[in-house]
C-alpha cells in the first residue's frame, strides 16, 4: 500500500514544483521510495521529479487520456511507500469543455483517484484572506478532499500567525510555513522553468530544498493526511502508436520537449530508439526507418543549428527515402527559416516550406485536436490525435499542404493545421495520445 497524494494550489507560481521536489527527496533520503506525476501537459515538470526520486516520471491527462490509460500509467507507484501527483495551474483550472474523462484540471485526477490535496498557498499582499481563498478551494468542488496548507514566502513571524490563525479558525491544518529562500527559486525561461539536464547543480539544489522544507514543514503530518492507495488494475494502456520500428529521436538541449510516456510506449510496443544531437552537428542514424524531432528551445540554438552542416544534409539525405516528423520546434526546424529574438534570420533543413519567428512573440498555448487529412508516422488518414501547444514563435509563411485539420479544446479551428511535403511531417502541437 501507498500513500497518495495531490500538490496543487490556487494558481501557477506558488511553489508547487519546489515543494513536490522537496518532499519527495526528503521522503527518499528518509528510506522511502517515492514516485511522482505530473497533472496535465508540461513536459519540463517529469526530469525534475526523477532527478529527486530516482524514478521515472510521466504525466496524467484528464483531457487527453482515459480513465484506464491514466490508471495504467499511476499504476507504477504500486511499488512506492509515497506517491505525488504535481497539479498544474491552479487546482480547478483546466479548459471548458470536457475532453475525453475531463477538463484538464488537476481536481479531476485528484477526485479519480481519491487522493487528498495539499495545498500550496503564497500569502504574498494578504493575511486572512489567504484562508479565505483555502476555504473556497475546500468547498468548491465535493469528491475533492483538502488534506491542509503549506505556506509559502511567508514575509515574517508576526505574518504567520495571522495567516495560520485564520486558517486553523475555517479548520484547515497548516502543515508548515516557509521563508522567502533564494537559494532553492529553480530558474525560469519564456517557456517555463529551466529544464533539469541543463542545470548541473539540480541535485545539491533539490537537497537544499528538501533540508529547508524539513526544517518548517512536519513531513510526518502531511504523511498521515495521505490517501491509503492500491492501484487497480487498468483496462487499457496508452493510446499510441510508435511511429516506426527503428526509430531516431533528436535528443539535446534545443530537441527535449517529448512526453516519457510517449517513448515508454514506443518501447513497449517494440519500438528501438536511438538518439542522436543536432547541437552537436549529428545527422540520424541511417539504419533508422523513421526520423522524430521533438520540440525544445531551436529558438535559442538558431544559429548554431544552422552552422551544423552535417546535422542538415544527414536530415535531408534520411527524408529522401523515409518519414521524417517534428513537433513545435522540431517542426520549426525542418522548415524552411527561423529568426531569432534579435531578428536574425536563419536558414534551417528545408525539408517544409515552414518561415517562422521569434521575433515577433505571440503566445500559443493550448489543447490540441487534430483530424489528419493524410497519414504521418505512426498513424493513419483520418486519425484524431490529442496534443498540446505551447510556444511564443509566431508563423510567417506555412506553405505546403495541411497535414491535418487541427481544433483548440473549444472546437474552435485554429490555423496551425500542420504541413506535409513529400516525406516530411510536421505539427505545432505534442502528441498526448490517440482518440480511439
């Protein structure tokens, strides 16, 4: 048996990420095995909750997924003595209409699973009314249980006492209050944090926190408010198809945005993948039947990517003969131009007549469900697949024919539908998973 539990809070920015990390590597240095997940679609959240437990991480999607695909992929904590899902956003937020078992919100999974949420609230500008909001959050919605708060950034004593007065009054248990702490703020760039394979100091970062944490939060007490959990038997896996036998993943620091439960179901289902580095001028490998490329931060990497010649005429002599797919900025990549922040313009693979720029940021962020007008790889004409974008790089010329016709969660059609030529693929949004 495992105790489960759920880390959310009112809003994104709160310390959510810092606090799962903290407690699961204080958990673990105790002799506990923990195992982490991440609720809805961030695909950075997964590396640091395996740099602290040791364990692979993936994400659960009440939009996206099924009930016994969720099951299936929670269902690896069966060995664990403490399980934590990391919600995203705010506890209730997710979109408006329902995707396949849900909105998207980390209350969805936290009531599928009868897991108890532990609050993280930022008492920043408020004193009483950070009890308020807690309150509010408990009420809202009934299959939701509230376990208690941690306090975050707590400006002094004299400001504790208020807030945890208050919240003891609306019977809330407060199990710690922290400090503003510098040296655990995990860094941040434009599409979030930082990822973990390029901070080298992520573990010493990750025990300070949890040495911190341990000091002001009772670790015992939020253990005990844990759910008691044994996984049931799930009915289904993942909905994914590899998209071929031998496949070559574009993996570095400009090519990392891919789901773990993407590559744990291409392996499952027999797959072999071997990675290779655009950074570091590698073409794929030509045994390979199918070339993938994630998304990253290409964007950052522009110039450097455009200097690897070798990386560039090796994609181009691999999608002579065999498909080639790339998600948001692996998509950018196989087009035909990026400019950069500075709006330098940069020559890429050539592969799709794909112009796009950074320069000019607009944010696109959502669920995606796309309907392919033709096959890519891994799935056929006609498919619905379920995706999400996320990126701030806006399209100058998207020329070739669409590959799929693409809605946001609202069913709305959105104009990043995708490009196809010859045998290059390519989409703006990550693939979750496939409706069937």
């Amino acid at each position: 048996m495992a105790a489960g539990l759920v880390i959310s809070a009112p809003a994104s920015g709160v310390g959510k990420t810092t606090l799962t990390l903290a407690l699961a590597r204080a958990w673990r240095n105790s002799g506990l095995r923990v195992q982490c997940f991440k609720s809805g679609p961030d695909y950075i959240d997964p590396a640091f909750h395996a740099a602290a437990t040791g364990r692979a991480s993936v994400n659960v999607d009440s939009w996206a997924m099924g009930r016994g695909t969720i099951s299936h992929l929670v269902s690896r904590g069966i060995d664990a003595d403490v399980v934590l899902a990391e919600g995203s956003m705010g506890l209730f937020d997710g979109v408006a209409a329902r995707g396949v078992c849900g909105t998207g919100a980390t209350a969805d999974i936290a009531e599928m699973l009868d897991w108890p949420v532990l609050l993280v609230i930022d008492p920043s500008g408020q004193a009483q009314t950070a009890a308020a909001i807690a309150a509010g959050l408990r009420d809202y919605r009934p299959g939701v249980r509230l376990a208690g708060v941690v306090l975050n950034r707590v400006a002094s004593p004299r400001h504790e006492a208020l807030v945890r007065r208050a919240l003891l009054d609306a019977g809330i248990a407060v199990f710690g209050a922290l400090p503003r702490h510098a040296e655990i703020s995990l860094p941040k760039r434009h599409l979030g944090l930082v990822q973990a394979e390029e901070q080298a100091e992520i573990g010493k970062l990750i025990d300070e926190a949890a040495r911190f944490v341990a000091e002001h939060v009772d670790l015992d007490a939020v253990l005990r408010s844990a759910a008691t959990w044994s996984p049931q038997p799930a009915a289904s896996g993942v909905n994914v198809t590899p998209p071929g036998q031998r496949i070559a993943l574009a993996r570095d620091a400009a090519f990392s945005f891919v789901y773990p439960h993407m590559l744990e179901a291409w392996r499952a289902a027999g797959a072999e993948i071997s990675t290779f580095s655009p950074l570091a001028d590698e073409g794929p490998d030509p045994s390979a039947d199918v070339c993938w490329l994630p998304g990253g931060y290409p964007e950052l990497q522009a110039g450097k990517i455009a200097a690897n010649a070798r990386f560039r005429s090796g994609l181009r002599a691999f999608a002579e003969t065999r498909p080639v797919h790339g998600e948001c900025g692996g998509y950018m990549v196989l087009g035909t131009a990026l400019t950069d922040a500075d709006g330098i313009r940069h020559e890429m693979t050539g592969l799709l007549g794909l112009e796009t720029s950074f320069a000019k940021r607009r944010m696109h962020l959502g669920y995606r469900l796309a309907e392919l007008a033709a096959p890519m790889p891994g799935h056929q004409a006609g498919a619905r697949l379920r995706g999400h974008e996320f990126h701030y790089s806006t399209i100058v010329a998207q020329p070739d024919t669409p590959l799929a016709v693409v809605h946001d969660a609202t069913g709305a059609v959105i104009a990043e539908t995708g490009s196809r030529r010859g045998q290059a693929t390519g989409t703006f949004f990550h693939l979750i998973a496939e409706d069937r």
